[in-house]
C-alpha cells in the first residue's frame, strides 16, 4: 500500500508542476487553431489601417497616391485609345459593307463614294 500511495504522490505532484509550468507559457485561444498569436501594441499602431484612420502618412504613401492617380490617368488614356480603335473598325466594316452594296448594284458609284467620304471623315 506505501509503494501505491508513493506512486499516486508522485503522479500527482508531477501533474501538478507540469501543469503550472504550461501555465506560463503563452498559447493561442481555443478558437485560434493555426497557432497565430496576438499583435502587439506597435505592430497595430503600425498597421495600415491604423495609420489610414489616423491619417498618418509619410512621403512612400503619399507617393504611392501620386503613383495610382498617374496609373489611373494612363488606364483613362488607354480607355479612350480602344474606343477610337473600335470606332474605326466599325467605319472600316461599313465601308466595307457599302462596297459590298455597291458591288450588287444597290448603291450606284456616286452614292458610295459620298458615303464613303462621310464615313473617312469620322476616322480619329
């Protein structure tokens, strides 16, 4: 019976200093099962979002605003290019359907001529 008690002593207490050993150590929640742990207080106050509530900005993010307008003034740019490139590949299709016309003798030589010249003048 003395070995038995010994051995329950022994489990008890080495269950017991374990237990108040992991206690120190710091775990994630028992929600956070990817084992992230918390920011610290600089790493939020130097987070994106804090610095964009408070409005704190150095010259990087102020560049990079000057950066996205510029990227937005070239994709405005480049916008107004393709419709002109669609726009004159819809005048080169009528004038091609026009021709065709011309060919089956629905339009006579002047009348697609005139249109043809109407429709050269829209090209940008």
């Amino acid at each position: 019976m003395q070995k038995g008690f010994k051995v329950f002593l022994f489990l008890t207490l080495m269950i017991f200093i374990g237990h108040s050993m992991a206690a120190d150590v710091k775990r994630p929640g028992a929600n956070n099962k990817m084992g992230l742990t918390k920011k610290t207080q600089q790493e939020k106050e130097n987070s994106f979002f804090n610095r964009l509530i408070k409005g704190d900005f150095d010259e990087k993010s102020a560049n990079q605003d000057d950066d996205i307008d510029q990227i937005k003034s070239d994709i405005a740019e480049l916008k107004k290019q393709n419709e002109y490139s669609d726009s004159n590949d819809k005048i080169i299709k009528q004038i091609k359907m026009l021709s065709e016309l011309k060919d089956e003798g629905v339009l006579s030589s002047q009348e697609f001529e005139d249109k043809k010249k109407i429709l050269l003048n829209k090209i940008k």
